[in-house]
C-alpha cells in the first residue's frame, strides 16, 4: 500500500482479497479479514464506528 498525502491518494494491491480497507477521517485503515467467520462493520451517525470480527476455525 503506497499513500500520497499531498495528493491525498492511496495505491492499494487489488489481488489481495484477505484485506479489506476502511476510510476514516481521511485515513486508509487496513483490515485482514478471518479465514472462516464474518466481519460486521458497525456505523454511528453514517460513519463506521468499528469492526467486529466473529472467527471460526474448521477442522
């Protein structure tokens, strides 16, 4: 992930699908994802507040 603040943008690698990516305040928050399980993201007042990550592990 490459970031240009004065340019306020961000090259993220597209590829990578156990990354998701928040934007918050004008920051880019990087985020790996479960390999089993869900992520619920929790919004307050329009803008995300948190994320809650409910893993499971298989066997």
């Amino acid at each position: 992930m490459k970031i240009d603040y004065e340019k306020m943008t961000a090259e993220i690698d597209l590829m990578n699908d156990k990354t998701m990516y928040v934007v918050k305040d004008g920051k880019l928050i990087p985020h790996t994802l479960p390999d089993y399980g869900s992520t619920v993201i929790v919004m307050v007042g329009g803008r995300v507040d948190r994320l809650e990550d409910n893993t499971k592990r298989k066997i």
